[in-house]
C-alpha cells in the first residue's frame, strides 16, 4: 500500500472515528436538525472555496447533476428520511446500529455479485478481510440481545444498502469516460455533495430546527468547523479518492477502522475500560483490514484487458475523487 494511500485511509478513519465526540460538543447548544444544516453548510462553503482555488469548476448536465443528487438522497436524506416515518428506529439498539453501519461494505460486495454487467470482480482476497472485519465488529460490539426483527434493524439494514449503492455510484462517476464514467475528480464530487446536502437539511429544518434558538459559543463554533471543513468536506474528499483508487469494495474497509478509532478514543477522553472481548474484536477487525490491504500480486501476462485496466486505476496516482 503506497503512503498516499495510507495516508488517505487514516484521515478518514481518524476524523469519522472521532466525529462523535466533536457532535458531543456542538450539541451543547444546538439540536439534530440545527447542526445538521450548519455542518453541512460550513462544508459547502469551504469545498466551494478550495474548488476555486484549485481552478475547477462544478459540473454541468442536468444527468450529472440527477447521479448527484440521487447520491446524496441515498447517502443522506434517505436515512434520515427511513428514521423519521418510522418511530422504532429511533430507539434502536446502539449496538446494532454500529453493527449496520459495519454492514455497507458487505453491501458493497454483494451489490457488485448482483450486477451482471460488472466487468471486475472483487478479488477473494479483500472480500475474505471484509468478512473478517465484519466478525470483528460483531466480536466488538456482541449485539446479541438486540431486537434485529424490529422496523428499526429494518430501517438500518435499508440504510446500510443504500450507502453502499452511492458509494457505487460515486465510483462510475469517477470512472474514465469510454467506460461510462464522467472521469469526476473526488473534489468536485465532495464539494457537489457538499452544496446538494445544504438543500437537503434546509427541507429538514422544520423538522425540529426552529423549536430552539442555537447557542454558538467559541468551543461549538470550532467542533463546526473541524465537523463542517474536515468531516464533511476534505475527509470525504479522501474517501472518494480512496474509491476512485481502490473501487468502492476495499475503500469500504475504513468504516470498519472507525470504531475502532470511536472505542480507543473513549479510552483515551472519557476513561472507558476495554474488556477481552472488545480487545479481540479490535484485533480481528485490524486483522481483515490488514488483509484487505496487502500490495496485490502481479498477475501472469495471459490476464484479460479489464483486469488491466482495473489493476492500472488501483494503482495509479488518481486525481481526487
């Protein structure tokens, strides 16, 4: 794995695995819907900032902009949607959350073996350390007790497959053009994600986000910037150079560093006590990503021209997703 690579993984493991206790901070004075709209918005402003400077521009077509949005419903507005018409879903076991939200690159694979058109496949060897990640999790979180035959595991499950489709279609937009893709840099995609998701959380702001006044102090205004600049604008800029690099299925593997990061960050800022059981689940889940992220090997001069073509994009210095 080259160090741009690397690189690229940790930002994103690190500032999602962390963003729970920066959201702790900002909901000191502002609720759900407030700080959804005012993260969001710090995001859009900054990616439309750094894709001025960077002399690029926002795409046009009313095609590319309708794969956009349709991206941003499944990665955002979905979810939220799915969780406010069903009441279950708010109550749902913490655990089992966490547990779904593990899920998407398993959804991932299994979205790609349903697509028959897909010239590449995903190689045994990151699908295996996806399956071991995934067992991680389960070790980590041992969500046994919870209600999985419930409206809420069901809301879940829907969400944690419709991420992983717009992760899919993250990576055709930036796929080259005579493959279908729009060869989209994961900048103007991040910043396009960025100013689609201000319309989505300005229709959600009636839903809650004028029954208080928001509270800014100095500490809420920093946890917004790191959640609305970082978070929510160069981090997932990471994760789609990460997609565009790697394809949607081994670029998943970092959701399962994030709790990680979550668990050894509340050891660290809220003295939490890690049992064996968290340990080992830890452990097995570095083991799958370690797996998934082994240099791949050269494959023999007789291989077909999409795994070429495949094995070229991984391992070129792709622009930003």
């Amino acid at each position: 794995m080259r160090f741009d690579s690397a690189a690229r993984f940790a930002a994103v493991a690190l500032m999602w695995g962390s963003s729970y206790f920066w959201i702790k901070i900002v909901f000191g004075g502002l609720n759900s819907a407030q700080f959804s709209f005012f993260r969001i918005l710090v995001g859009a402003v900054a990616m439309l900032g750094i894709l001025a400077l960077g002399r690029e521009r926002l795409p046009r077509g009313a095609g590319v902009w309708a794969r956009l949005v349709l991206i941003a419903f499944l990665a955002n507005a979905l979810p939220v949607l799915l969780v406010e018409l069903v009441d279950d879903a708010v109550g749902a076991d913490a655990d089992m959350v966490s547990v779904f939200n593990a899920s998407v690159p398993l959804c991932v694979v299994v979205l790609l073996c349903l697509a028959a058109r897909r010239a590449d496949r995903v190689p045994a060897r990151v699908a295996a350390g996806l399956v071991v990640g995934f067992a991680g999790v389960l070790v980590l979180y041992a969500p046994w007790g919870a209600e999985w035959l419930s409206a809420g595991a069901a809301v879940n499950a829907a969400a944690a497959v419709a991420y992983a489709w717009s992760m899919l279609l993250m990576e055709k937009l930036m796929g080259a053009e005579e493959g279908g893709g729009r060869a989209m840099t994961p900048l103007v995609l991040a910043t396009t994600q960025a100013v689609i998701g201000v319309g989505w959380a300005g229709i959600n702001m009636p839903n809650g986000g004028f029954d208080s006044t928001p509270h800014f102090s100095a500490s809420i205004i920093g946890a917004l910037l790191v959640l609305g600049i970082l978070n929510t604008g160069l981090v997932y800029m990471c994760f789609a150079w990460l997609i565009r690099e790697e394809g949607a299925a081994k670029a998943s593997g970092v959701l399962y560093a994030v709790p990680v990061v979550l668990t050894l960050g509340m050891v660290l800022l809220e003295d939490y006590v890690l049992g064996t059981r968290e340990i080992l689940g830890m452990a097995v889940i570095v083991a799958g990503l370690i797996l998934t992220r082994l240099p791949q090997r050269t494959a023999p001069a007789g291989r077909t021209r999409s795994a070429d073509r495949a094995t070229s994009a991984a391992k070129s210095p792709a622009a930003v997703r």
